[in-house]
C-alpha cells in the first residue's frame, strides 16, 4: 500500500458518488481532454481532437443529456485521510 511506503497510517478511506455535470458538450469535451490525458496523449496530435470528439459522441448517444440540456457523469472520488505516527526516537 501506498500509505504505508511513504510512512503513513490510514485513519478513514472512503469511496464518494460524483455527479459530474457540464452545462454544454464543449465543457465534456474540454474535460475528456484533460482528465484523460494519460490515454488520449498516445494518440498522434493531429488525430487527437477527432477522437476525443468521437468519445464524447459515443458516451452522449448512450447518455444524453437531460431535460434541462445538462450532461452528467457518474463518478466516483477516493478520499483519503492519513497520519505519519511521531518517530519516538526524535522525541
């Protein structure tokens, strides 16, 4: 584990429900290009906006927007809380 390589002690973790919601396809398209860097990042530059294009339009043909236009996703964030125990021999 992670926590306990850098020297810390878990106190809670916990997995929290996300409705990630955009206003416009613009604003979802701005957030695939950013949150899925990692991924989108091998695919050559020139073709980089077309697939992330054709990934916004694959997720709203199965997820479209609501009544009122707004895009949402579900997501989910991890929240961490830790501590790093006091080191007796500094004491």
């Amino acid at each position: 584990m992670l926590l306990k390589h850098a020297g810390m002690e878990p106190i809670r973790m916990e997995l929290i429900p996300k409705d990630m919601k955009f206003d416009t396809k613009d604003g979802l398209v701005s957030w695939v290009r950013t949150t899925c860097l990692p991924f989108t990042s091998i695919v050559p530059e020139e073709k980089r906006d077309a697939f992330i294009e054709g990934i916004v339009e694959q997720y709203l043909s199965k997820n479209p927007a609501d009544i009122d236009g707004t895009i949402h996703i579900k997501s989910v964030r991890l929240e961490i809380e830790a501590i790093k125990p006091v080191l007796n021999d500094l004491i």
